[in-house]
C-alpha cells in the first residue's frame, strides 16, 4: 500500500514538474514508515526518469523472511514489482 502510495504521488509530481522526485518530502501522502509502521519506506531517483520505491521489513514483520523486503521500480511510467512478485499479493 505504503509504495502504491509513493507511485501515484510520483506520477503526480512527474506531470507538475516534468522529472520524478527525489525525496519522499516532495511527495504528498508519502511517509518514511508504512501507516502501520511495518515497513521503512526509502526512495532513490536515476536521473529524473526512473526511480527504485523499497519497503523494509521493521519489527515483527521483519522474521517473513521470504518477504523482508518489497521494491517498485518505475523507469518512464513502466512499474516492475520485485524482487518476489508473490510477496506483494499478500
């Protein structure tokens, strides 16, 4: 839910200001930790068209290994979910 929210926040930045932002500061709606605090949310930009959006696994939610982390990476409006496809219909 937490990168859904960083995708559609990015897609609404990228058409007011032609570029992906940088930072999750420049996003509204976006926070550094999921709403339900199981999941650290980091964002790194490549050159404006592209970014990588990861969610890490904090606390208790951190021992489903398989899952420990989930990443969305969008290069020019295209998403790939990664890097186990299977955790995000959880």
């Amino acid at each position: 839910n937490a990168l859904t929210r960083v995708q559609q926040a990015q897609e609404q930045y990228r058409s007011a200001h032609g570029l992906y932002a940088g930072q999750l500061s420049a996003l509204a709606g976006t926070a550094p930790l999921s709403p339900q605090g199981r999941y650290e949310i980091s964002l790194d930009l490549n050159g404006g068209e592209a970014y990588l959006a990861t969610a890490r696994a904090l606390g208790p939610q951190a021992q489903d290994t398989a899952c420990i982390e989930l990443t969305l990476q969008v290069k020019q409006g295209f998403a790939q979910v990664g890097p186990n496809p299977g955790c995000w219909l959880r």
